[in-house]
C-alpha cells in the first residue's frame, strides 16, 4: 500500500474515532465501556503500527 494512501485512510479512521468519542462523551459512557469506540480505536492502532513499520522499512533502504 502506498504511502500516501495509507495516510490517507489512518485520517479517515482518526476521524471515525474522533466522532465516536463525541458520541459516548455526549452520552456519558466511558471509552473502554463503549464497545464501537474501542474496536475503532484497534483498528487506528494497527494502521500506525504498520504506517511506523513501513517508514522504518523505507528508512532502511536509503
């Protein structure tokens, strides 16, 4: 996957987090309560987990 297109999708899914986060603030439920909220934060994890592998990869190859 291409840089930019996996920048690209971490920031939509930043985004998504950041709405469900509005979400179960306005609601009063906490983070690690709201089930939608955590797998949304996983799947933003693991998008910077493998954004911080590919820079070092690329790194590596300079």
């Amino acid at each position: 996957m291409k840089k930019a297109s996996l920048n690209e999708k971490l920031e939509k899914e930043k985004e998504k987090l950041n709405r469900l986060a509005d979400k179960a603030l306005k609601n009063g439920i906490p983070f690690i309560q709201d089930e939608a909220f955590m797998a949304q934060n996983r799947k933003v994890d693991a998008l910077v987990v493998k954004l911080i592998k590919e820079k070092k990869r690329h790194k590596k190859n300079r």
